[in-house]
C-alpha cells in the first residue's frame, strides 16, 4: 500500500497515526452507515469488520436464514477480494463456521459456555 507519495512502510510514525487516524473515521462512518442501510433492508448484521481470511477490513452483511444457519458476505474495504461466511448452530453453545474468500478458505468449530 502507498500513501503519501510512497510506501507506508516508510512514512513517519506521526504518518501512521494520521493514516490510522483516517482508516478509524472510514470504518466507524461506514460501520454507521452499513448499519441503517441494513437495518431498512431487514438484515440482520451490516456495518464494518476484520475478516480473517482477507486479513482486513470489510464491509459485510449478513442474515439467519433460519434459527440455525446464518450467511454473510463481505467486500474488502482495501480492495483484495470478497468473502462468504456460513455459520451454523450444531446445538446449544456448538456452531459450525466456515468463511471463504479470494485469497483462502477457513472453517472452525466453536463451542462457547454460557453463564
């Protein structure tokens, strides 16, 4: 990535902070805005995000198809690719998620303990 006429490995550490300092207003306004827009179109998740397969950030949305199975999907705010996310609901605390991107596929088995 370039910024600032050159590579941002090289620009100043008061550089980075301006360019952190951007990327954080771009992700929270269009976190807001990804939220309205989803909300009016009855989904259930939008706004921004970190995707671990495209190691970024992405604008997503997302629905439960039914109680159990949820899909989103996401466009990479730094332009390397889309991803696909399912989740399922094997049982109380059990769910299934796998993501798939342009860049590689991932899936895991979570379990979470409730209080």
């Amino acid at each position: 990535m370039r910024a600032f006429g050159r590579p941002l490995a090289s620009a100043s550490s008061d550089e980075s902070r301006q360019v952190n300092a951007a990327s954080a207003a771009l992700s929270a306004g269009g976190s807001l805005i990804a939220s309205q827009l989803g909300a009016k179109l009855g989904l259930d998740d939008a706004g921004v995000s970190d995707s671990r397969t495209l190691g970024g950030s992405v604008l997503g949305f997302g629905k439960h198809i039914s109680p159990r199975l949820y899909v989103g999907y996401g466009v990479s705010l730094l332009g390397t690719g889309q991803v696909l996310m399912l989740k399922y609901l094997l049982r109380k605390g059990f769910d299934v998620q796998v993501e798939s991107s342009t860049i590689e596929s991932r899936a895991s088995l979570n379990w979470r303990k409730e209080k």
